[in-house]
C-alpha cells in the first residue's frame, strides 16, 4: 500500500496499528517531551535528562510586573471595598437601630451586580480591559469620597 496521507484504510501510513485502530490520519503526533503522555517525568528517566527544566514555583506569577501591580491594585481595591461595607454597615445600624435595614441594605448592594454581570462581561471582551478597569476603580472612588465627604460634613441620613 502506498504512503498516501490521504489514504485512511488500515495498515496504511507511517503509523499503521497506532492508538486509533490502525487508521493512519496522515497526521503524526510529536514525542511527549518527558517519560510519559501526559507530560510528567516518569520514574524511569534520568535525573540528568530533567536538569534543563525550569521549576514554576507558586509565587512565580509575582515575578511578572503586570501581574504584580495588578494583584496589589486588586488587594487594596478589595480591602477599602471591604471597609466600606463594614462603615456603610455600621452607619445604617448607628443611624437607625434596626437590623431589618441593616440587612436591606447589604441586599440593595448586590442588585447592580445581578443586573450588570452580564452586560460586564460584553464590554470586558469588547472593549480595552485596562480602560474599563480604571474607569470602575474611579467610579468606586468617587462614590466612596462622596460617602466620606457627606460624613464629615454630617449631611448623610438615611432615606
């Protein structure tokens, strides 16, 4: 039978009886870089064979600056996020004594994320991540000035 790629019968091909029934696809698959398929060193290798591998600790994303400077934003975002929520808490309880209101109102916080989850995730992929990610950090800062501003000035009550 001739080596034809195009040609599926069996026997035919360069890997006649491989893992798909002796039916040569035309297509070879590269050798596993390591000891076995699914990529990790078997028992059987050489200790010498794995000295040019390069080990990916935990913290190994840490070592990209993008990456770095996102994670540090995201920690200080979500921890003036957290205070917030804690304040705005204890503003309501402090304002009105009732902890039905207190409850209402960490309900009222997440009816935005039901509504707007979806269309985030449409902008997330049309438009530039960095941008939009700015553009909600400042929108955050804003509201939490506005808040802290009203505070100080004591103009916050509860509508």
């Amino acid at each position: 039978m001739p080596n034809n790629p195009k040609d599926v019968r069996a026997g035919a091909g360069p890997r006649a009886g491989s893992e798909n029934g002796g039916v040569s696809l035309g297509v070879d698959r590269p050798a596993p870089l390591s000891g076995n398929d699914n990529g990790a060193p078997s028992a059987s290798m050489p200790k010498e064979s794995l000295e040019g591998t390069k080990k990916i600790g935990t913290f190994h994303a840490l070592g990209i600056r993008n990456f770095r400077l996102l994670w540090i934003s995201t920690l200080f975002s979500s921890t003036g996020m957290w205070i917030q929520m804690a304040t705005m808490g204890w503003l309501v309880y402090d304002l009105t004594g009732s902890g039905t209101l207190l409850g209402a109102m960490n309900g009222v916080r997440a009816i935005p994320m039901l509504f707007l989850a979806p269309l985030a995730g449409v902008v997330a992929d049309r438009m530039n991540r960095r941008t939009v990610l700015m553009g909600v950090q400042l929108v955050i800062l804003v509201t939490t000035l506005g808040l802290a501003i009203g505070l100080a000035l004591d103009q916050v009550t509860l509508w």
